[in-house]
C-alpha cells in the first residue's frame, strides 16, 4: 500500500471548514432542540455536509489510508441532504405542520444497510476502492473477496442517484415556496415576509451547491475533483460562521473574551422599554385572545405572533 500523504491549499481551506462545521452545527442542533425546528434541520444539515468533507479531506490527502476502515462512511449522507433542506423549508414556512418526517429518510436508511457489505470488506478491497475513486493510475492489490460488497451495483449510479433525489427534492421545496407566495399574495422578487426571503435565498444557496457538484462530476472521473465541492461547501460554513458572529447580542455591550458563559438571559442586550413592550405583547396574547387553548400552542410560534 502507498501511504504517501498530500496536503495542499485546498486540503487546508477544508480542514478549517471542517472545524468550523462541527463547532456551528452544534449550536444549530441545541437550539433546534429547543423548538427551532429550522435550526435542528439545519444543525443536523450542516453536521452530514460537514462530516462528507471531513471524509473527502482524508482521501484527498491520503489519511484514509491509516483508518480504512472508516472509508466511505459518509456516502449514505447523500440521501440526507435532500430530505433535510426539504424539512427545513417546511418547517420555516409551515411551522405548525403536523406531517410526518421519517418517510423522507427511507433512502437513507436503505443505503446504510446497503453499505454494510462493504463495510465489513478486508482493507485491501477498501484501499483499492480509494485508487479506483482517486487514483485509477495507481497500481491495485490483489484480492480474493468472499462476498461481494455491491450485491446489486448500485454503488457505481452514486452520483446519478444523488442528483436525481436532490433534484426531486429541490422541486418539492420550490412548491413549498410558491404555494406560500400564492398563499401569502407575493411575488418572487418583491417578497416581504421574512421567512420567505429566507426561504428563497436558502433555494439559491443549493442550487449553487447543486450546479457545483453537476459541474465536478461532468468533468472528472471518480472522486478527483470533490476537493472542489469541499472547499465551496467551507466558504458556506465561513459564511454562516460571519454571520453568526455579526449578528450576536455578544458584542452589543462590553465583553471580555476570557470569561465564561453566565447565566442565560442575564446579558440580555434588549432595552428595559423593549422588554416591557414585549411583556405587555404576551398579556395579550394569553389574557385576550386566549392563545393558550389553541390546540396548535407553542413557543415558536408565540414568538412569531407577537
């Protein structure tokens, strides 16, 4: 087996995505578990798309070949990043839904037990998938597999598969979005609310994803050029990453960066009149209009009300 490693810029840009990626998905994910519902889509989104380039930096530089064992383990993700930018969308426009959610993962459930096979392979078979993906040119092992580890070869249509599924996806969010508009009486260029301009912009962003990746596969063999989509997918996490810093009550008063986190609310950059305008804004809702016996009663969506 050759071990050599290759690191280059590109390999650099994605390792600090990566960093990046597991550390905001966090925070994504625990405040989706608190009735964000958009948040944990996204969290658990960021999470799959984060731990797919953590898997491409190991082929692309050659680690993967020190833990074969892990190699692929990221590829039933594919079928989860349509499903969850899908849930996302509606969980945004239509908070209240009372839909199921487990039928949109049926795929990705498949081809994890599908994987299996594969995953129990020596490491030679693995080592010689890693060549075929990256380094065709390479010389191969000889081996004798007792069983195969693509019973019905499906694995060699991966990217045909994934296109198709994130393209059917893609067009259920776009439904999503241009029933809200018509619901709503808007247009696509002069929206108004707020989380449909989100939803659009979110739209863009992975039809951006979606054209890279079209343009990766149309023009190279295998793996070779997914260091591409990795690093478009890192400037996204540096992006957000920007964002949140930007957009933290943090840095609305003085700070000091090596204190720790104190008790929640307690820095609370809202003014004691825009607490109280709120305060009286909840009253209402409860004393007069009696929110709380609705049968659809939540946090978030008490939140959106007022």
């Amino acid at each position: 087996m050759i071990t050599d490693t290759f690191i280059s810029v590109f390999d650099l840009i994605i390792f600090l995505g990566v960093f990046q990626g597991i550390f905001i998905s966090w925070f994504f994910i625990q405040s989706g578990r608190r009735d964000v519902k958009p948040n944990l889509y996204q969290g658990l989104l960021l999470l799959f798309l984060t731990l797919v380039m953590f898997e491409e930096l190991l082929n692309n530089t050659g680690y993967i070949v020190k833990v074969l064992p892990i190699s692929n383990f990221a590829e039933p993700f594919n079928f989860a990043f349509g499903p969850l930018a899908y849930l996302y969308i509606r969980s945004l426009l239509y908070p209240n839904s009372k839909r199921k959610n487990w039928p949109h993962f049926v795929f990705f459930a498949f081809w994890v037990l599908y994987m299996l096979p594969y995953f129990i392979q020596p490491n030679e078979l693995k080592y010689n998938s890693y060549l075929y993906m990256k380094h065709p040119d390479w010389e191969y092992l000889d081996l004798i597999s007792k069983f195969p580890s693509n019973p019905l070869g499906l694995r060699q249509f991966i990217n045909h598969l994934t296109g198709v599924h994130f393209t059917v996806y893609t067009i259920a969010m776009v439904y999503l979005m241009v029933r809200r508009m018509k619901e709503l009486k808007e247009s696509f260029l002069g929206l108004k609310d707020p989380r449909l301009k989100l939803a659009r912009n979110v739209g863009i962003h992975f039809l951006a994803i979606f054209a890279v990746f079209a343009f990766v596969k149309l023009n190279f063999t295998g793996d070779v050029g997914d260091y591409l989509i990795s690093t478009y997918l890192s400037f996204m996490i540096f992006s957000t990453s920007w964002m949140v810093v930007r957009n933290s009550a943090f840095f609305g008063q003085p700070q000091f960066f090596l204190q720790f986190p104190g008790t929640k609310y307690e820095k609370s950059s809202l003014s004691k009149a825009e607490k109280s305008a709120i305060h009286r804004k909840i009253v209402k809702e409860m004393e007069e209009k009696r929110y709380f016996a609705g049968n659809l009663a939540s946090l978030s969506d008490l939140a959106n009300s007022i």
